[in-house]
C-alpha cells in the first residue's frame, strides 16, 4: 500500500520536502494558501545567496554543498535556469575570524576558496573600498539562486512526480489537517508552513518573526552578477548581490528587524534601512554612493534563538506529525538537502537531529551572514563621518 503524506506549505522547504517525498512513491498532497514563491512567503523575492562558508559548522557546509547540486538536478528536471555561477565574497575584517574559520574548514572538504588581498580584491568589482579589511575570502563556486522561480520549481517538479497541490489556509485538526472545509489524514504531516509556524504551534515552537528590508540601487553593467559576486560583511551585518536579471544592485543590512505580522504588517521600506544601505554604499562600493533606490522588498525571517532549523517530530503527534522551520535567514539554499533529510526522518532512516529538536536552546547566530547586530559597521560609519 502507497504511503501517503500532507505536506502544509509551498516554500522551499514544505516544497522541498514533498517533491523528494513525491520522488520516493509516497501520495502527496501540498497545501499552499497562496501560490508557491508568494510576495507574502519567506522563499519569495527575486534572489538569495548560495554558499558554502558557515564557519567552523561541518554540517550545514556539507548542507549546502549537496544543496548545490540537487539545485542543478532540479534545473534539469523543470528545464530552468535557477543557479547563478557568480562567486561570493567575504570581507574579512580581522585575521582570525569567522572567515578564517570557514576556510579551513571548505579547504578540508575539497571546496574552491581564495584568500585575496585588498588589491586583488578591488578586481572583483568596478569600485571596492578595503582599507579596513583584512582580507577578501572568495568562494568561487558559490553564487546565487533565483529565489521565486527555484520555489516555483520545486512545486513544479513534486507535481510532475505525482504530488497533487491543494491551494487553501490550513489548520491543525488532531494529527490530521483541516483545509477549505475538509479533514486530510495520511501517514505523515508535515507543517512547513515559514513565519506562519509560529502561529499555528505556538507553545511548541519558538521562533521569533523579523520584518527584513532589502533595498536594490541602479548600477551599470559593470555592476551585474556576474561577473560582480555575491558578497558578505560578515562582522558588519550586510550583504548584497549584483544586479541579477536587471533587478539592481542588491544591499540589505542583516541586523535583526522588529517583529513583524506576515499577513497584517505593511511591507514597506523604512527610511532606516535605505539610511543604512545607502551609507553602506558610499562607503564599501564610492562610485554607488549617489545612485538611485530603484526598487525594495519588505520580506520576513523566522528566527530561532541559535539559528538553526527546525525539523523535529511534534510531541503529541504519535509519530506522525512533523514540524519544519526556522529558515533564520540562512536557510533558504538549503531547501533541497533538508528535504531530503525530512523525508529521511520520517521514513526512518535518519535518526533526528538534536540541533533541530524542539524546546531550549542557546542563543546564537553564527550561521548567519551576520555576526553582529550592525554595531560592527555603525562604529566603522560614524568613525568614517568623524575623520
């Protein structure tokens, strides 16, 4: 008899989860209460960063490692370009920080990486300041992903294997689910349902809800990923992209935002965050320091106090009912690796993870492309006003 499952969510991990469900025989159905890559859902937008770099964390580099190249198998199933070869750059602000730990730990697993100078460095793009950066350390093989079309995909690809995808809000009924009148049982349940998690399951889960803003500047040519890379200020809390598919030059401080309503808060621009960004730019990349703000997206991270994801069994599920979250940022180039890792779980054939179980946990955010909360670069700001 076929094992069936209801995956709830259509983002990259419910997504994820059903198609490599849907892959392996299970019947599956995927609730969706809007269209997968959804302006309101944490895997819409346009673009989000691939990389290896997490770190001294073996884990979630291997993670994202193997995510790499499900991705390109996912391209060759829906026929799409989804991965962009660009690279990924991370300004090192010391010697022996969390870059140094990362490149020790890609260079023991095999993985391209290059520690650039700060003339090197300025090759990278049409302007780079790096007067107070260490080093530059480049991933070569990293890059960036479509975001909405790659979510788009993995529906796409878990239908064409059999998944039927069931468009309405659904709520826990037990350990089944109730959706648009009806009670779904099957053999497995898995919530994959982003920010909306928190609010479903709140005394199970613990997650907080950030509103993130995401600012895009017109740049030239020059400036388009590629050949611009990805690239981070880790000790900093900013990141950005070049100007993939003409969207614009990407910058978004990675500090922590307030709490954020995903289906009430309006999702628009703070005169902070272009503040920050476009300080941001006048000082890492001068020749974009008076270019325009062509375009914003509001979007939400749903956080955990240490980062990592969720993916445990729910305590009064008897075994059947799964709970999967917790992007924190980071977790989106993930989505295929985790998946796979779910639909292990619950066939039996991984044992769960204690770093993705429910209940306490220490705070931490080194998986983050941020390791601070934006002081690091404010200092460097404020002192750069001062001289």
């Amino acid at each position: 008899m076929t094992a069936s499952a209801v995956v709830v969510g259509a983002g990259v991990f419910g997504a994820s989860t059903a198609r490599e469900l849907a892959g392996r025989g299970w019947a599956v159905t995927l609730v969706e209460q809007y269209t997968p890559g959804d302006v309101r859902a944490s895997s819409g937008g346009e673009s989000r960063l691939i990389r290896y770099s997490h770190g001294e964390n073996l884990w979630y580099m291997r993670s994202a490692r193997t995510a790499r190249d499900r991705w390109r198998d996912l391209e060759q199933e829906v026929g799409e370009d989804l991965l962009v070869d660009c690279g990924v750059a991370w300004f090192a602000r010391r010697d022996d920080g969390w870059e140094s730990h990362s490149e020790r730990a890609l260079r023991g697993d095999g993985i391209p990486v290059e520690r650039l100078d700060a003339a090197q460095a300025q090759e990278l793009f049409p302007s780079l300041r790096a007067d107070d950066l260490a080093s530059v350390l480049l991933e070569p093989d990293a890059g960036a992903l479509r975001a909405r079309r790659a979510t788009r995909a993995l529906a796409t690809a878990a239908q064409r294997r059999g998944a039927r995808l069931l468009t309405g809000a659904a709520k826990p009924s037990g350990q089944g689910v109730h959706v648009n009148g009806e009670r779904l049982d099957a053999d497995a349940i898995v919530w994959a349902c982003g920010p909306w998690l928190a609010t479903l399951f709140p005394r199970v889960v613990d997650l907080r809800v950030t509103k993130q803003d995401v600012t895009f500047f017109g740049a030239g040519p020059a400036w388009s990923s590629p050949p611009a890379p990805g690239w981070v200020d880790y000790d900093g809390a900013v990141y950005g992209l070049g100007d993939l598919d003409g969207r614009g030059f990407k910058c978004a401080p990675d500090a922590e935002g307030p709490e954020f309503d995903p289906d009430a808060d309006p999702r628009v621009l703070s005169a902070e965050s272009e503040r920050l960004a476009r300080d941001y730019l006048a000082w890492r990349f001068p020749a974009l320091a008076q270019a325009p703000l062509v375009g914003s997206r509001t979007c939400q991270y749903t956080v955990t106090v240490d980062t990592h994801f969720v993916a445990a069994a729910h305590p009064d599920g008897r075994g059947r009912v799964w709970l999967v979250g917790g992007g924190s940022g980071h977790g989106f180039k993930h989505g295929p690796s985790l998946g796979a890792h779910v639909a292990d779980l619950i066939e039996g054939s991984a044992d769960p993870d204690p770093r993705f179980a429910l209940g306490a946990r220490e705070p931490a955010r080194a998986l983050r492309t941020s390791g601070s909360d934006g002081s690091a670069w404010v200092k460097t700001r404020d002192c750069a006003v001062e001289d």
